[in-house]
C-alpha cells in the first residue's frame, strides 16, 4: 500500500448503518508483525446499493503508476459504466475518487474487466473483453492517473477462427519486449497448437497477429486444454513465453512456446560513407545470478534488456575480424520502490575489443 516492497493487508467491508464502506489496514513490518491503520470510512453519492454490497469486487492495482496499491471497482448501471477508484496516500488512508466514463456501455458484465498497461507508462489500465461475431470487441480504459479514464473501443479477430470469441482464456503479457501488455490466445485446433495475438499499440487499440500454428503436436499424454498455460520470462529477454508443466514417464516435464515476436529496439545503424555499427541486447540478470550478492532486494519478476555488445565497422574491410567490439556487464542495480524505478547500475564493466590486433582490456565503473 506504500510503495515499500512489503505486501500488506487490506480489508474492505461495508456497512447498513450509516451507509458507507470501511477499509482497514494492516502495514507490514517486514518481520511478521504489523501495524494496524486507522479504519479508514467513506460514503459518495455516487453509491449505489449494490455498489455498497459488492465489497468482493474491488480490484487492487495501481492506476497512478506511484508504485502503491490502488482499488478500482467497476459497476455497470443501466445507462452507463461509473467506476470507483481508491487512491493510496502510503500511510491507510485513501483518497476516493468516482467517474462515469462510458454513457450508453451495454457489455453485461461488469467483473471481467483486467487491470493491465497497455501504455507503459506504469499506470494500470482496464479491459474488457465481449464475444462479437466470429471475433471480440475489446473495451479500453487508459487511466489518466488520478480516477478518470479514456475510452477507447475496437472490434477484432472477425474471421475464420471463432476460437477468439473464448473470451476466459485470453492471458495478458507482454511478448515483444516493447513494455505494452499484450492479449494472446491459446487452443487446441486438429490436434496442434493455435495460437492468435492482439499486439498492444500503446493508445488502447490492437493490432492482430496469427493464427499461429508450431510445427508441433500436443503431446499425447496431455490434456488438450489452455488453463494450464502459464505467461513468464523464461529466457530473460523481456518477451513472455507460455510454460506449461506436466508429468510424464514419472517425471516433471516443461513445455515451452517461444515469441519470436522481433524486440522492439535499435538493432543497425548504417552510415552513408560505409560503416556500420550493429547493437546486441540481452538480460541485465544474467549477470546478476552469476553472484547473488550483486543482487540486492529487486522486486519479483523485474527483468532488464540491457545493451550487451556494440560492434563498429570503419567500411574498409568487411570481414567478422576487423569489427571493433565492447562488451557491457551490469551488476548491482539500485532500485526505487517509490518510483518503481530502475535509478542506475552500480557496476558496469566494459571489455573493450580492438579489431586491428591489439590486447583487449577491461574497464570497470562504479558508483
């Protein structure tokens, strides 16, 4: 709730008499105890009955991209949708904050909306996903960061393949490195693999990649279904794979799908008198893991691609040799809970490779 890197606990209950919602909470310590926060209690006349009674349906998330956790609830009223939102001050207070964003919504449900960046810019917005046709239509609200949203409406995927219209089984995560969550779709199709894709481009709509069919086959032994499939980065590259674990032959067996979606990064550079500079990247992490003590508190799940290796070459010759090439390793990361931020790598070493024939040598920096 304060940006600290310790998971807290919040309670939100509310009550009959005076109507009003109740929020408590209880700040980590970091050391199994914790310290309780003034019950915190507000009433809007935004407030509708069911908004009162339906306590189990406000998401944590964070919309402001401060790096505490925020609630959102959505409601679905009969002529539009109004969404509450709870904005953490860090200390168990909250601001409260409600807007109507979207007159004349008609989507039926209103649980179904994800909290997800579809911008990158840390502020966690909502989609929501309804069955059209042979396809979807995806409903967007990019937040502002202070309780209000843009809206933003696409139809997608009207084609041959009514897999899409699944809409329980779309999973969010970013599958080419680019910071926007993305939407990818599995299921079984004839026996392989059907993979389709909504690329997030960054203003609340999608652009449509697939249907994907890998030259492989479910595996016999395992179930036809896509619950189990799991997005993570596996690789360190910053592109989600899909993972799955099963058990064959009395043994754990992982099954992997790769994006070979292309990063979204500087790769070439090529000058009009001839030289040409290529740019490799990789994970910051693979260092880091290298030695343990080079990683200090780094929230789960944060990977960085990194600039690994920079090649020149003057034009002159065009053989693998004479590139000049540096080399960058990066270890000890400082890290900013407030800004959910990385702030700069305290330790760089940069091995230098002359092409020309002379010793390379090595310099490192820190601060």
């Amino acid at each position: 709730m304060n940006g600290d890197g310790k998971g807290d606990l919040v309670h939100i209950a509310h009550q009959s008499a005076p109507v009003q919602i109740s929020v408590n909470t209880l700040l980590s310590n970091g050391d199994g105890t914790w310290s309780a926060s003034p019950i915190w209690t507000f009433n809007l006349p935004s407030f509708s009955l069911s908004t009162i009674a339906d306590t189990l349906n406000w998401v944590p998330t964070d919309i402001n991209g401060d790096g505490r956790t925020d609630f959102v609830h959505v409601d679905h009223l009969q002529s539009a949708l109004r969404i509450h939102s709870l904005l953490s001050r860090g200390d168990g207070t909250w601001d409260a904050r409600w807007e109507d964003p979207w007159p004349g919504f008609s989507a039926p449900s209103q649980k179904n909306w994800l909290p997800i960046d579809v911008n990158a810019d840390g502020k966690r917005d909502l989609l929501h996903l309804t069955p059209l046709g042979t396809g979807i239509r995806i409903h967007s609200l990019i937040s502002k960061g202070e309780g209000t949203w843009v809206r933003q409406q696409q139809d997608v995927w009207q084609g041959p393949y009514p897999a899409t219209s699944d809409t329980n089984n779309w999973r969010s995560s970013d599958i080419n490195g680019d910071g926007n969550a993305d939407l990818i779709h599995l299921r079984n199709w004839g026996g392989t693999v059907h993979i389709v894709a909504l690329l997030s481009k960054g203003d609340g709509t999608w652009a449509e990649r697939g249907p994907d069919f890998p030259i492989w086959p479910w595996p016999a032994s395992v179930p036809r279904d896509t619950v189990f499939w799991k997005p993570a980065d596996a690789d360190g590259d910053t592109r989600a794979e899909l993972l799955r674990l099963g058990f064959e032959n009395s043994a754990l067996r992982v099954f992997s799908l790769v994006s070979d979606a292309p990063l979204d990064v500087l790769g070439q550079i090529d000058s009009s008198l001839g030289s040409k500079t290529l740019i490799s990247y990789g994970a910051a992490h693979a260092d880091i893991s290298l030695n343990p003590a080079n990683a200090p508190n780094l929230p789960v799940g944060i990977h960085f691609n990194v600039v690994r290796d920079i090649a020149t070459l003057d034009g002159r010759r065009w053989d693998s040799g004479s590139y000049e090439r540096e080399t960058y390793a990066y270890s000890k990361p400082r890290w900013s809970y407030q800004e959910r931020a990385l702030l700069a790598w305290r330790n760089i070493e940069v091995e230098h490779r002359p092409g020309d024939g002379r010793p390379r040598f090595v310099v490192s920096t820190q601060s």
